[in-house]
C-alpha cells in the first residue's frame, strides 16, 4: 500500500501527540476518514488556538484558504459526541467547541490573508498582477491564480486594444487605459498571463449562417 507524505505526516503526528497523552479519540468513525476532524476537536476541547494554527495537518487547510470547508464538515460530527458510539471526554461543551470554531476560521482566514499579501509585495510583476486582479474586482492576483485564467486578446489596427479574461465564475476585461494609468501597456499585461500559464484564446472564425430553404 502506498503512503503519500500528508498521510505519512499526520501518522507522525498523531503518534507523538498519542504518546503525549494529548490526542484522544473523540471524533471516530470505521467507514469515514474523520482524522482532520478528531484533531480539529481536541484543539478545540484544550482551547488551544496556537496549537491549531501550527497543527502541520490544520496548516494544510489554512495555506490552502479551505479551512471554512473543514470547519463546516466538522460541524456535522461535533454534536454527535456523546452519543453512539463517540462518548464525551471530560470538559466537552459544544457551544465553547463552536466559538473556537468561528475563532479559528477568523483567525486561519487572517493568516492567510497575511500570507498572500506577503507574497505579492515580493513576487514579480505587481502592477500587472494588480490591473488583472482589478479586472475581477479584487486588489491583485498571485501567479497560481493567474494560470487558471483564460484571455482573448482584442485589436485595432493591429495593436491589443483590450484584453477579454475570464475564471470559472467570473468574466473581466481589461482596457488599454486601465494599463496606461499604471504606466504599463496591454503587452506588458499580455506577457504576464502567458508567462503564469494562462490560457489564450485564439480569434474564433465567423459562423457562416445557411439561409433556410422553403419547398
């Protein structure tokens, strides 16, 4: 059988903090994979936000920004403690359990907040990562983003005059002038999206339309 490293990481993990005596079993489950959940609800049964936002298996969410998806399946599991087959440890309150959840979620979405932002101040080509951020109503883009887009570019006389880009949810365009105002021009754009791998669109040839025929 084949172990990946996040797999191998977490086995690590649980062991030491089992040998510690500071892992137990209170989220469980012998068809569900309910780990992240067991040890999101230990964290939060210690109180212990440092703990949680330095958890290397929790850290994967929040590099990610996916932690509100983990905190609302978890959600699901943490009032059936105390029953079946999931007895409550000493000190289990399910209402202090939600308020460090919505502790956690604030503070994972700061961090990564803070992360990204990071980022951009020292990744390459700020200007043009913001302008094509702008073009879906946000601050900037980091290149991972960037390379999920697609783009057509748009001419007259021969030079781009706008730049139609688009992502799973939404539709953007960016305009010569939106460029010029940062002292750039719609190449410098146009090579920043190449270069992050995002998808160009070539010109699309006219449909030729045929005329219904009547008897």
């Amino acid at each position: 059988m084949k172990i990946t490293k996040r797999q191998l990481r977490r086995i690590i993990k649980e062991s030491i903090l089992r040998e510690s005596a500071k892992m137990i079993d209170i989220i469980t489950n012998d068809h569900e994979d309910v780990e992240d959940f067991n040890i999101l609800a230990n964290y939060a049964l210690n109180n212990d936000m440092q703990g949680a936002m330095t958890d290397p298996e929790l850290k994967y969410y929040i590099d990610k920004n996916e932690v509100s998806y983990l905190v609302d399946d978890a959600r699901g599991w943490f009032p059936r403690v105390g029953t079946g087959n999931m007895p409550a440890p000493p000190g289990w309150d399910l209402n202090k359990v939600n308020q460090f959840m919505n502790a956690f979620e604030d503070e994972a979405y700061n961090s990564f907040n803070k992360k990204e932002a990071g980022d951009h101040g020292t990744l390459p080509a700020k200007k043009e990562r913001e302008i094509i951020g702008q073009a879906f109503t946000k601050y900037y883009m980091l290149p991972d983003e960037i390379k999920d887009l697609e783009f057509q570019v748009r001419r007259k006389g021969g030079k781009p005059s706008n730049i139609n880009i688009e992502n799973d949810n939404q539709i953007g365009n960016i305009r010569a002038e939106d460029a010029m105002k940062q002292g750039l021009t719609l190449d410098d754009i146009i090579k920043v999206l190449r270069d992050s791998g995002a998808k160009e669109r070539g010109k699309q040839r006219p449909v030729k339309h045929t005329p219904p025929m009547y008897d």
